[in-house]
C-alpha cells in the first residue's frame, strides 16, 4: 500500500496558523491562538505544527514537503521567534512563498473552481525584492516603475489566473510603506493599502486596532452624508489613498467611554469609511476583470471579510459566480502554503475540497469526562445522552425555552466564524436576549451584531436575496414580515450576515436547527463564537467549561454531555 503524501503549510504572520494536506486534501489545521490562547498570536510556529502532527497521528518525518510565508521575512529553518521543529534537520524540505501567493492558494485550493481568476486585496503583503528573491521568474509580470523605486515597496493588490493546476499572475500593484502622520491617522500598512486605510479609520474610532470587523458592525448606526469627500481615487488601473481626508478627522477616540459619549459621531465616520471601502473594492475589482474577463472569481485577503462590501460585490454582478475564501485573512496562509506545495511544487491535481472548514481535531468523550471531573466544574449537573435525535430534542427545546448555549461539537473551524462547532447558540427572537449574551457572556460593546444560523433551504423565505452564504461572510436584508421573529440577528439597518447551512458538512448542527424549527416553527437560530472579547475561540473541553464557569451561559453542550448551572 502507497503511503500518504502529507503537504505542511506554515503562517508565520500574526495570525499564525499550519495545516497538513493528506493525498490533497485537508486533514487537518489550527490557528495558533486557539492553543497558545493569545488573540492573532503568530510568529514560532511550533505549537500549531505539533497539533497537526498529533491530531493526524504523524511524525515530521511523514511529511514530505513544508511550505511557509511569513510578512517581511523568509524565516530561518532552525530559529524563528524562537527554536522551531525543523532544528537540527535537514528533512523535510522548506521552501517560501510570497504573501500574496499563500493568500491566491488558499482560495482556489478551497474553491469549487477547476479554472477562475483571483484578486487578493488585504493590508500589507510581501516586500518587492523578498517577493522577487522568491519567485525571480516573475519580475516579468512587474511594472518596470515599481523594480526603478528606490524605496520599500510591499504588495497591495494581486490579480491572479488559476488554470486548474498553477496560478499566473496577471496585475500586481505594489506600494510604499505608509509615512507618519501628523494626527495619528497612519496607515499601519502601505500607504495605498484599503485594508490599512481600514485599519487607521478603526483606530481612529475605537483607539485599538485589534478588530477592525467592529467598523463594519458600527456603521450602520451612522450617516456619511456630512462627509463629502473621497479617500480613494484610481489612477492608471490603481486605488491610490489619498492624503487630504485626513485633515477631516480631528477627534480620535480616547477610550470606550468616550467613544459612547460621541457615539453618533463615530458611527457617522465608521459608515463613511466603510462606503470608502466599498467602493475601492469594486472599482478595482471591476477594472481587473474588465482587464482580463472570467466568469470565475475567487476573493481573499483580509479585505474579503468586510461581508456588507462582499454583497456589494456580489449584487455587482461583475463575475457569474464568486468564492469568497472563508479564511481570507493571515489565518489562512497556512492553508494557501499547503495548496501552493501539493499543486505548484508537486505537481499534483486539484482534489475538490468538500466546503468544510473545520479542519480542527475531535475531543473523545475520555478527554472530555476528564475536563468535567475536575473539582471546578463538580457543581454542575451533568447529562449524558446515548440517543442523538433525544439530544437534538432536548436542546431545541431548551432553546426554545430561552436558554442560552455553548455548542461544542467535533472539529473546531478554521477562521474568524464559528460555524456550529464552536457555538453560542440562542432564540432569535426572545425579548433582550441580544443585550444579553453581549453584555453578560460576550462582555462585549452593546452595538455588535449577532448572525442568523438558517437552514440552507429556507434563506430566500427570511433573507431579501437568499443568498448561499455557508461562511457567514456576506450580509443580506431580514423580510419585514420576520423583523420581529429575527429581531436578536438583524441590525439596526435590517441587515443580517447571514450563515446558511447545509447537511453535508455540517450534520449535527443541521439537525439542531432542523428539530428548533419542529418545535418553534423558525429555521434560524443566533449564531456567535464560542469565546468572549478578546479570548480566541475556544479549542478544548476545559476552555469551554472555563468560559461557561464565568459567563451568564445557561447550558453548555459538549458533544453528547449536556452540562447545566444547578
């Protein structure tokens, strides 16, 4: 019998991560933070290939090739932050590619696509000479402007074409980095970079950058029509950002009580920037299509998160069919690193990936009996239940009842969404039950959104445009006549960022939804990660009783076990 051929991807960004490809396709994957437990840790990936190697049963010495991209450096096989696994060995064999690259993989590895075009749009990619001491083969598909500047240049925006087997460049736009401002709004990217321009608005609104997504969810609370100016224009096929908005924005936040104390102010700038955004996406994806057509388009980078531009993009009707890559931010470098190695490297064919992205491994019921043992958690009422359509009834009808809960189940997912793996599970409708889970689980802003969670086959009968939307990355607008039956996951602006979902890669957490619409006659549950602010989504059984210990949580599901607050 042949044996497995496994491909390792290594991120060493911030959000580090690494996954290990079996025969092409995902066994198995982790971001970093999720076992060192520091939100968008990178860096010394050794902690997160450890897990691969244990969770697939592997030694290193199983792997036949490793694939890595760190941002601003090719990190030495022996030390990196740190000793990494690959000290003292000459095997197996490490090579590195661009961010950019790691970025396009990750998509069409993902896709359903045998052939597409790729656009990459996130903060900041690889420096120039890195990128061509990578790759030298491709200095032909750079502007001889970009290979005569005497300055740092990194990469901005990539389009690529993917015939099935390698991806070719076709337009990539470079930038300087970005210069000190005189208040305080420096990009913290390149100095043309839409997702940096993102990131300075968010710090500017929240003092932090941590997670611009809060932009996004601000935004509809605001009104952009005070601000009558642009911070992108396009020239010669490039967004540029331009330095004159800047001079508008005087007032940057001192702190959350601040913020609260200037609430409609920031929310007004939060819309405003995000409309920038919005439009900067679809205007340069617009032109790169225009360009070079395909009626095949994947999206990613950190700039393919923002859900309300992707149904912008969507509704634009500029590709027939677009893949938005659920791990479109540095957390899914490692998963483009381990595509790049099996299809450019190998030369092997493009093996469909099934839709999941739950690459994370299981927790058997030994491991999970033990968490429970322990003398913290011996207060708590304890069911077990050998019949799983008795568990799907018992939760849905405490569900229905108004009880909140963690959902623990199988492989963790991969990616800024929990998916139903690693859930906090919720009545849509139940009167303040939003207020609730973000001020006394999530201790979170009381402004962020909630998603629905709704059976793949009844989105067009609650969503505007019923759009297939399995990664919760795109918004779509609540019908009116389910406003009030949706009300804990619709925003402000009827806006909802939707998760439908579908048997096939997501059973168990189907037939939760399914038996809650028995009993309750609605085919949608709140849907949010399984953590609170500024805790990485929980990985094992102890982080989750340890957050169900701390929070107003009423019931934590951890796979068959039923645990409640006595």
């Amino acid at each position: 019998m042949t044996p497995p051929i496994y491909v390792l991807g290594t991120g060493l960004s911030h959000n580090g991560s690494a996954v290990l490809l079996k025969n092409g396709r995902v066994c198995v994957g982790i971001e970093k933070e999720r076992i060192s437990r520091k939100k968008h840790d990178g860096g010394n990936d050794t902690l997160a290939i450890q897990y691969c190697l244990d969770a697939e049963g592997i030694a290193l010495s199983d792997v036949a090739l490793v694939v890595q991209c760190a941002n601003f450096d090719i990190p030495d096989r022996n030390q990196f932050r740190g000793e990494r696994i690959f000290a003292n060995t000459d095997f197996p064999k490490i090579v590195n590619i661009s961010h950019h690259l790691a970025h396009a993989y990750s998509a069409v590895g993902t896709s359903p696509f045998s052939e597409c075009a790729v656009m990459v749009i996130d903060g900041c990619g690889s420096p120039l000479d890195q990128f061509l001491s990578m790759h030298p083969e491709q200095k032909e598909y750079i502007n001889p402007n970009f290979l005569n500047e005497m300055q740092m240049l990194c990469e901005k925006d990539s389009f690529y074409h993917f015939d099935g087997q390698k991806l070719s460049p076709l337009l990539k736009d470079f930038s300087p980095m970005s210069q000190t401002s005189d208040n305080g709004l420096k990009l913290p990217t390149t100095q043309h970079s839409i997702g940096g321009f993102y990131a300075a608005v968010s710090h500017y609104v929240f003092g932090d950058m941590d997670d611009v997504g809060k932009l996004m969810g601000l935004a509809p609370f605001g009104n952009a029509k005070d601000f009558d100016f642009d911070a992108f224009e396009f020239q010669s096929g490039c967004v540029l950002v331009k330095d004159d908005w800047k001079k508008h924005f005087t007032n940057p936040s001192k702190g959350y009580e601040y913020f609260k104390e200037h609430f409609s102010y920031y929310a007004n700038v939060a819309k405003w920037a995000q409309e920038q955004v919005e439009k900067a996406v679809i205007t340069c994806i617009t032109n790169r299509l225009e360009q070079f057509p395909h009626k095949n388009l994947c999206y990613t980078g950190g700039v393919a998160l923002n859900a309300v531009a992707n149904a912008k993009l969507e509704d634009a009707q500029i590709a027939e069919t677009i893949y938005f890559e659920p791990a479109a931010g540095d957390n899914g470098l490692a998963l483009g690193c381990a595509y790049y190695g099996w299809l450019e490297y190998l030369n092997m064919p493009k093996v469909l990936h099934d839709g999941s992205t739950c690459f994370g491994k299981q927790y058997s019921e030994k491991e999970i009996e033990e968490a429970l043992k322990k003398e913290v958690n011996s207060a708590y009422n304890q069911k077990k239940f050998e019949n799983e359509e008795d568990l799907m009834s018992y939760c849905a009808k405490k569900l229905h009842e108004g009880k909140t809960m963690g959902w623990f189940q199988s492989g963790a997912e991969f990616g800024p969404r929990s998916l139903g793996r690693r859930s906090i599970l919720a009545h849509p409708s139940v009167d303040g039950m939003k207020l609730h889970i973000n001020r006394d689980i999530k201790f979170r802003e009381d402004f962020r959104p909630f998603a629905p969670a709704v059976l793949k086959e009844k989105v067009q009968d609650y969503f505007e445009s019923g759009r297939n939307s399995p990664y919760m990355i795109l918004v779509d607008k609540t019908r009116p006549e389910y406003l009030n039956q949706l009300i804990n996951v619709t925003h402000c602006d009827g806006s909802a960022r939707v998760q439908t979902v579908e048997e096939t890669w997501n059973p168990r957490f189907f037939k939760l939804l399914k038996e809650f619409e028995r009993q309750s006659g609605i085919a949608v549950l709140l849907n949010t990660s399984l953590n609170k602010k500024g805790m990485p989504i929980v990985e094992t059984p102890e982080e989750a009783l340890y957050l169900f210990g701390i929070s107003a949580l009423d019931i934590l599901v951890l796979e068959n076990i039923v645990v409640e607050k006595g």
